[in-house]
C-alpha cells in the first residue's frame, strides 16, 4: 500500500493544513504555502510498500492493514475504509494513496474552517448551565480527544417528474327545519410538476451514524473545491463503504417524499386518498467528495454519546445524559431548603 507524506518545500517538516488561513503552515521554519506550492508533493511523493497483515483474528471481523511511516520508520496499523492517519509516534501524516485512488477518488472536498479551539468551544457550550451532567463529560482527557475527520459523502442531484392522483372529497352540512342535512361530493384529483434537487447528501459510512451526519447538515457546497491529498494532511479522513447505487436510491427516495409533500399541499380538499405517486427521474449525476466533522464519544454507563460538529458552519449537537446522584442530591438539597423556609414561616406565623 502507498501513502503519501506532506513535506515543508522549505526544510522538510511535516506539514499541516490550518484552516484559519486556508493554506499549509511549517511549524518548524513557520513557511507558509498555498496549493498550488505542494503540487510537487502529490507527483513526486516517497512511495513505501507495506505489506497486508496476514494474520487475523478469528474473534475479531475487522480487518486491518500494516504500513511503515515514512519518517520514524514505525508500523502504523489501520483497518479497512481509514483514508488518512497518524503516526502514534513521531505524529506524522499518513495519507493512504491506494484507498483515495481510482473509484475511491473523491472528486471534491470542503476543507476544514474550524479549528481544535473552535471544537473545544463548542463542545464546552453544549454543557454550560446543565449542572445535572455527569463530571465525564467535562474531563480534560475527553475534551482533548476531539478528532477531526473527513466524513465520505455522496451528493446526488436530478431532476424529477412527479405525479399525484386520487380521490378527494367536500362537505357540507346545512339546517331545514328540523333537519340536518350533509352532502359529500367526490373529485377526481390530480396533481404533477418538475422538480429539480441539487447535492442531496447521503452519508457514505456505515460506521457513522446518519441521524448524527443529518443533524449537523448543512454543509455550504459553493464552498466544494477540487480534491487534494494535500487537504488531509493534519487530519484524519474516511473512504466510503456505502456504494453509490445504495446511496442513490435513498436519494430517489428522499426526493419522492419531497415531491409528493409539496404535491400534497396543493390539493385543497378536506379529505383526500391516494390511488398513485409516482417520481420518475430524468437527469442525474452524484459526486463523491469529502466533508469536514469535529467528533468525540464519550462512554458513560457503558454507553456512548457521541458529539460532533460541522467543520465547516460550527454547528454542534449531541445529547447529555444526567447523573443521577448529582440529581439525588439536588432534590435533597431542594428538600432541606423548602422545609427551611416552612419552619421559618411557621415559627414567625
């Protein structure tokens, strides 16, 4: 397996992207580069082959690869869909060539915006003022755990003819009398027009959860630039594992039900029942690119509760569960306090 290694053009430093400056800065010689100054990089790269771990576990399914860092020499160990990666050593970049390379070549990327700071912020604002949250989620050793990843993605855009028929009913009641009268009149209805989608994103990891990649969409795709190794250097990132037949057909899906709720808005009918929906797409095209995630899991009560946040907007979700002996203790506290206020009110009384 190749890896590609991002160097300083100036002395030789491993080099990282800082996404404050959008640009490639030397922690060593503090240079400073732009794209088109590492091209040499991505054409002229140290080729290393490592061999495939032929030993597995039967125990364990995952399989995993063994490659040799470029600088220190060490084995760096990955498994199977890991793109980029670090030397637990001397923490440089091991980017991963033949896993971005041929279907596995994104053919665009939003680099990161937001920094480790940023992160760390907004993770500690999702805490502030839940005094009930367990002490884990604000320990050091977690906030530093913050990872960032290039998440896989497939964008599906298409254009699509769309058709609603069935029944819809009015009704109407009026007073003769003594009488009461109501009419139901029965319509045939039907409702069709074009639609045009454009980047639907589908998630394309399985490991990831995809009410979390949902959550934190979304992303500003005018910001999509054309693909570079040179973007992941600092970074961790992901090949896809969801193939892009199965993402399109969650997008198809995605788009019918789109149509057929505008198409629902539009019959005025106090009732109405469907006989037929349709959605027939006519142009299509789907993109594999890369998109920037903040992301920490943090395992409490033999759960874990994961945070993430856009790398791009800064937007952060993720659920804080509560402690239950902080919570105990609180409504004892409450407790102490109103019987307090009792005694008082009725010593004076």
């Amino acid at each position: 397996m190749k890896t590609v290694n991002h160097k300083c053009p100036s002395c030789n430093a491993n080099l990282n992207y800082d996404p404050k400056t959008k640009g490639w800065i030397c922690e060593y010689c503090g240079g400073k580069f732009k794209l088109e100054d590492l091209k040499h990089n991505e054409e002229n790269f140290k080729e290393t082959k490592v061999k495939k771990t032929e030993k597995k576990d039967k125990e364990t399914p995952i399989e995993m690869d063994e490659y040799q860092c470029q600088d220190c020499g060490a084995k760096i160990v990955a498994d199977k869909n890991t793109a980029a990666t670090f030397c637990v050593y001397c923490k440089n970049t091991a980017i991963l060539k033949n896993r971005l390379s041929d279907k596995f070549a994104p053919s665009k990327v939003i680099p990161f915006t937001k920094t480790k700071e940023d992160a760390i912020e907004a993770f500690k604002a999702v805490g502030k003022g839940k005094f009930l949250m367990p002490k884990e989620f604000a320990a050091e050793k977690n906030i530093k755990e913050l990872s960032a990843i290039y998440i896989p993605f497939w964008l599906y855009s298409c254009e699509m003819d769309s058709h609603i028929k069935g029944k819809g009913t009015r009704v109407s009641t009026w007073t003769t009398g003594n009488y009461r009268h109501t009419k139901t009149d029965t319509y045939h209805v039907e409702r069709n027009a074009k639609f045009k989608f454009e980047r639907i994103p589908i998630d394309g990891s399985v490991r990831f959860n995809d009410a979390i990649m949902n959550s934190i969409e979304p992303f500003n795709y005018d910001e999509l630039c054309d693909f570079s190794p040179s973007y992941l250097s600092g970074f961790l990132a992901e090949k896809y594992d969801v193939e892009s037949e199965e993402a399109k057909k969650i997008s198809i899906e995605r788009a019918k039900q789109s149509c057929y709720k505008v198409l629902n808005s539009k019959i005025n009918y106090q009732g109405f029942l469907p006989e037929l929906k349709t959605g027939e797409v006519k142009k299509e095209d789907i993109q594999y690119v890369l998109l920037p995630v903040w992301m920490v899991n943090i395992k409490y009560k033999d759960k874990l509760y994961t945070f993430a946040m856009n790398g791009q907007t800064g937007k952060m979700i993720g659920d804080i569960p509560y402690s239950k002996s902080k919570a105990f203790l609180f409504w004892i506290l409450i407790f102490i306090v109103s019987a307090l206020i009792i005694g008082l009110i009725t010593y004076f009384v």
